[in-house]
C-alpha cells in the first residue's frame, strides 16, 4: 500500500457515546388489525476505538453487530447518542467518510456480479477517483497477497464464496482507507486461505496502521488478528478486553481430542478433566484461557499418541456461560 498518513498512536478514532438504536415494527394481530412495538437493537452502547486497534466485535446472530457497523458507515442514522469516526457524523457525512473506510459484509458483495472481477476494480478506481498509481500499487499487492492473479477475467457470479470474499476484502481496501470493517471475512475460506488472508490483515494493519473492527464466529480469527474483544447482545456491550479475560468471565473450555494406540484408563492431566472415553479416542476439556502446549507435553510422554486436535469453545457458548454466571465483565470494560 501507499505511504500512511501522520497518525497519533491512542487517538479515539471511532468514539461510541450512549448510541441508541430502535426499530418500529408492526405485526399482524388479526384482520386489518396490526400491533406497533419497538425494538432497541442497540441500546446505549459506549466505546472508543483507537487508531490502528484491531478490535474484535462479537455476538450471537440478532445481537446488533450488523446495526452498529452500518451506523458506524452510515447507512444507519442512530436513535440517540453520539457518534464519531475521524471526527465525522457517518449519518450527515456519508459521501465524505466513504473516503475513509472500507467494508467487507459478509454475504454481502459490493462487486459487480455479472462483471469480471477486475471489471469491478476499474469502476472503483474511477468511483474514488484513486490516482493512476496509488490504484495500479494496491491492487498489485492485494492481487499478489490475495492470490488473485487467475481469478481477475471470472465473472463475479461464477466466483466461490472464499474467491469472492478474498475478491472483496481487495476492492475494499482500493482506496486506501483508515479504517475497515469486516464482517466474517474468512468464511468459506479453506484452512490455507484463512492463513493467508489473516497474515495479509496482520501486515495491512502493521504497515498501514489501518484501524480494523472484525465481526466474526471463528475464535481464531480474534486471537490471530485481534488483542482486544468486545462483546454485544441484546444491544448492550457485556464485555470489553482481552480475550483471555473473556475466557475467564465466561469460564469456557476447549477440549484436546487424544488419538491413542490402545484403549487407556482416562488421562489425568490437571487441569484437564476427560468428559468422554470412546476406545483409543479420549476428550479433554480444559480453560480455553490456558495454553494446550504443556498438556499435550505432558500427555506425550505417559501414553503412545497417534493423533491430537484442539477445539475452540463457540462463541455463542461463552456468552451463554458469562448470562448463566451473572458475569457482565463490568471490572474489565473500558468504554468511555
């Protein structure tokens, strides 16, 4: 990418005050009859983003994710509250704050889908009217780190979903914006090409100093890329920190999968617990907040292993866990 612009490390760069958003609906209740009611999609949520953060921002489906972002690009004016990015309203400003993030909505495209893809990156070069060569470098690099090259003269329509997503995530960042928003951006992506494309953000990120707010179902998308997590549900922001803090408030487990030669007695490996046995194949649950190396140490040298996995707890589960506990990581929130 270009040159970066002067940034001041800790400068609130999306601020969030007390911002509001409720919906009007009408529902059916008999013939020619409807019920008004209102729902508070988002309801009062305050935080601060600085530049350069990379932040995760998750949530169960219907948590109000998606009506923060799209007020946060304007596509949404809120109910209440107050709402910056670089000092810009995004409701009252929306074509001058274009100018300054990229979006990436999931299921979503912003290509042209009849066109081929570089087709789309040509109507964009002229739609941000990019200079000639600040164009030809980003798209360059994003073609070469995004693997793109074969995929440039394929109609969008005939794209998979992961070519697609990678597809978007380049016309996303033509621009060279100061902040982007991405909503599941490794989905549909195979292993390798998650790894790709998480290491691809980590350099933008490093070397553009890009702000970065990721929604995503995938744990391994926030720990690689993020070191701090918000969490939202029912509108309101439960927690604000580091993911392992997360882990502690919810109290959640991953579980290492052991692939023995034989049938063993179930492994003791503190803090580990064995929740199920089922021939040579045992499964530990043990704090999603602990490192798996030392266990799988210790369990390499008392028993013959064939095979291992690690599987990271949902997040729908953690949130869960942090309801049933009555935790709302109040000690740990850092909104303002």
């Amino acid at each position: 990418m270009s040159e970066a612009p002067d940034r001041k490390p800790g400068e609130g760069f999306i601020e969030l005050d007390r911002v509001e958003k409720v919906f009007d609906v009408r529902k059916r209740t008999g013939f020619l009859r409807r019920e008004r009611r209102q729902v508070r999609a988002v309801d009062g949520i305050s935080f601060r983003v600085a530049r350069g953060e990379m932040v995760g921002y998750i949530g169960p489906n219907g948590a109000g994710k998606s009506t923060t972002i799209k007020m946060l690009t304007g596509i949404l004016t809120p109910s209440g509250g107050r709402l910056r990015v670089a000092g810009i309203d995004p409701a009252r400003e929306r074509t001058r704050l274009a100018q300054r993030i990229g979006v990436v909505f999931g299921q979503r495209t912003t290509l042209w889908w009849d066109l081929p893809l570089i087709d789309s990156y040509r109507l964009m070069h002229r739609m941000y009217r990019i200079p000639d060569a600040r164009y030809r470098e980003n798209l360059d690099r994003c073609v070469e780190l995004l693997e793109l090259a074969d995929l440039l003269d394929v109609p969008v329509r005939q794209l998979s979903l992961g070519q697609r997503m990678r597809g978007d995530i380049a016309a996303a960042l033509l621009h060279d914006p100061d902040v982007l928003y991405l909503d599941e951006p490794t989905i549909g992506l195979d292993v390798i090409s998650k790894a790709k494309v998480r290491a691809f953000l980590k350099d933008l990120n490093a070397e553009r100093g890009t702000t970065v707010l990721l929604t995503t179902h995938d744990l391994q998308d926030i720990e690689q890329l993020c070191s701090r997590v918000m969490v939202i549900d029912h509108g309101r922001l439960m927690y604000d920190g580091a993911l392992a803090g997360l882990h502690a408030a919810g109290g959640s487990e991953r579980v290492l999968v052991v692939d023995l030669e034989r049938e063993l007695p179930p492994i003791e490996v503190p803090p580990a617990r064995v929740v199920r046995v089922e021939g040579p194949r045992q499964w530990l649950a043990f704090p999603a907040a602990e490192s798996a190396a030392p266990l799988v140490a210790r369990i390499a040298d008392r028993c013959p292993l064939v095979d291992l996995s690690v599987r990271e707890p949902d997040i729908e589960a953690v949130i869960a866990r942090m309801y049933a506990q009555g935790a709302t990581g109040g000690a740990e929130r850092t909104a303002s």
